[in-house]
C-alpha cells in the first residue's frame, strides 16, 4: 500500500468519526450515517490495498 493511499484511507474514517460524532452531539442523524458510511469507505479501500499487497508479495 503506497502511503498517499494510507494517508487516504485513514484520512476517510478520521472524517467518519468526526462526522458521527458531530451528528450524535447536535441529534444529526443524516450526519451520524454520513461519518459512518466514510468510515466504512475508508475501511474498504484499506482492504483493497491490502489485497493488492497480498498479490504483489
């Protein structure tokens, strides 16, 4: 996995959690199911780059 991508990647749940936690405190629930679907984003492209990884070695 390239560090730009981990830098991606782990960029796209940092932004999930700050979104989910946003929306639980102001009662957002759009915002809460937003933070969460980036954070399930940036998990599935980390396990893509992981699989690729895999192949490669």
């Amino acid at each position: 996995m390239s560090a730009e991508n981990k830098v991606e990647n782990t960029g796209d749940k940092v932004k999930g959690k700050a979104k989910e936690a946003v929306g639980h405190v102001t009662g957002n629930e759009r915002l809460k199911a937003e933070g969460k679907a980036d954070q399930v984003k940036g998990d599935a492209k980390q396990a893509v780059e992981h699989a690729k990884d895999a192949l490669d070695h």
